[in-house]
C-alpha cells in the first residue's frame, strides 16, 4: 500500500477518534462551563453507556440495527437518570465545591465501575453493528459504518450547538454560566438546570459510547483512556470553550489515528500529554479560553 493511500487511512481513523473525543469532551466541557465541577466520573458514564447498549441489543432479537437503534435512544436515557440521580444525591448536597465535588466524582467513578463488575461481569463483550457495508476508495475498501459515526456525530454536534445558542434553555445554561446569583435573582432554578446539564453532559457521553461500542467491545474498564483524552481536549481547547472543545478534539483525534498508524499508540498519548503540557505553560487558559481576572 502506498504512502498516500496509508495517510488517508490513518486519516479515517483519526476522524472516527476525534467524533468519540468531541462528543465525549463536550459534555465535560458544558458540566464545567456551566457548574463549574469537574467530573472525574465522566469515564464511568461513558462505559456505562456501552455496557447498556451491549444489554439492549442482546436482548432485541431481527436485524442488528432494531437493537442499535434502540441502544441509541435507550441507553443515554439510562444513563442520564444515572447522572440526575448523582447530581442530587450527591453533588447538590456539597454545594457544588470544586474540590469536594472532585472527590465525589472520583468515588462515584468507583462506585459505577463496581457495580458493572458485579452485574455485567469482566469479560469484554463485542456489539454487532447496525450494517456492514464498505466504501470502496481507491487504494482499498473502508467501513461504512465508521463513516456513518463521523456523520451522525457531526449532527450530534450541531444540535447540541443549536440547543445552546437558538433555544431558551440553552440561554437559561447560558446565563447560569456567566453569573449564578443574578440567574437566581431573575427566577431561573440554577439548582434544576445544573441538575439536568449534568445529566446531558453524561448522554452525550453514552452517545459516544454507543456510537463506538461496535467498533471497540464493551468492557468495564473501558472509561480510562477516553477519559484522559477527553481531559486532554478540554484542556487543550480551554475550559468552558464549546469551540476550542471541538477544535481540540480534531486536533487530538487526528494525531492520534496518525501517528498510531504510522509509529505507535503509546506514542500518539506521549504526543498528546507534550501538547498538553505547551499549552499548560504557554497559554493555561487554553486556545480559546478566556483569561481569568
């Protein structure tokens, strides 16, 4: 195979990577633009997604996209009412304090993995995808379905965009963001949208992965390396920033697919923690964060 034809592979699958990091890194980055919290769980949502998608298509029988298409609406429902249930048992009782809500975070990180141990098992499970045709390229054929998920998270995307700039309720997240107190002298119940913004942030973790979850098996320990990616993201693009979130995310997504094709995997996250890092000395707001004052 030329060179050409390895970039462009290598290329697909950065993109397949940077839609899983821009839908995951944008529900962190929309719970700490707006709540201002940390969720170190995020991870835990993520696998939790995939196990339930897992859960939902071996229990629809017929064609594999029936049981796709339901694991896609069912599971980030599930695991919404898993994040709201968390927001209010847990997080609202701390006052949302940055560093009582971390440690929160962390234990309910172990708490969801444990429980998926325990009921789901520690064996990684494969979900069949919803079709299996392939694109033939030039240099070679390549999935159909790994297209489908860049598409479908690129309207992902542009809805969540959508909801937060020409709706009410993103306005109401909006103004939540900027200033708690004067949203509360205003009427708006910062405490039920807090609540329901981590419960989106957490879905549109669960849509990554489903979306993945055919292409990687679903496994207990499957939140970690997302996780740190997504963190890595949020970092690069800057706290809060929706738009440095996506650009970071193609960023990350494409030198990982890259260089994990052309060198090493191990490599692709050295690269990534080096970027990290620059940007950490050099502009710690972030590409597109705004300076503290």
């Amino acid at each position: 195979m030329s060179f050409s034809a390895i970039l462009l592979l290598a290329t697909l699958e950065g993109l397949v990577t940077a839609a899983m990091l821009a839908l995951m890194a944008l529900g962190l980055s929309l719970v700490f633009g707006v709540m201002r919290v940390v969720n170190v769980a995020h991870g835990e949502f993520f696998m939790l997604g995939a196990i339930l998608a897992w859960a939902v298509t071996t229990a629809i029988g017929g064609h594999p996209a029936l049981g796709f298409v339901a694991a896609l609406i069912v599971a980030p429902l599930l695991v919404g009412g898993v994040a709201l249930a968390s927001e209010r048992l847990v997080l609202r009782r701390l006052q949302y304090e940055p560093e009582a809500t971390i440690v929160a975070t962390i234990g309910m990180l172990y708490i969801i993995q444990q429980v998926a141990l325990t009921f789901y098992g520690p064996d990684a499970r494969p979900v069949v995808a919803p079709f299996t045709w392939r694109v033939t390229l030039p240099w070679f054929g390549y999935s159909g379905y790994k297209l489908a998920v860049i598409g479908f998270s690129i309207v992902m995307l542009i809805a969540t965009w959508l909801v937060l700039t020409r709706t009410k309720a993103g306005l109401v997240m909006r103004a939540t963001q900027y200033d708690r107190e004067t949203a509360q002298s205003f009427g708006i119940p910062v405490d039920r949208v807090y609540a329901w913004v981590f419960a989106l942030g957490a879905m549109l973790a669960a849509v990554a992965a489903v979306l993945i979850v055919p292409i990687q098996q679903a496994h207990y320990l499957m939140g970690h390396d997302p996780l740190l990616l997504s963190f890595i993201v949020v970092i690069i693009g800057g706290l809060g920033s929706l738009r440095g979130t996506l650009v970071a995310a193609l960023l990350i997504g494409l030198s990982d697919g890259i260089i994990s094709v052309f060198f090493s995997p191990t490599l692709a996250k050295i690269v990534a923690t080096a970027i990290v890092a620059l940007v950490l000395v050099f502009r710690p707001q972030g590409l597109f964060g705004a300076k503290q004052r």
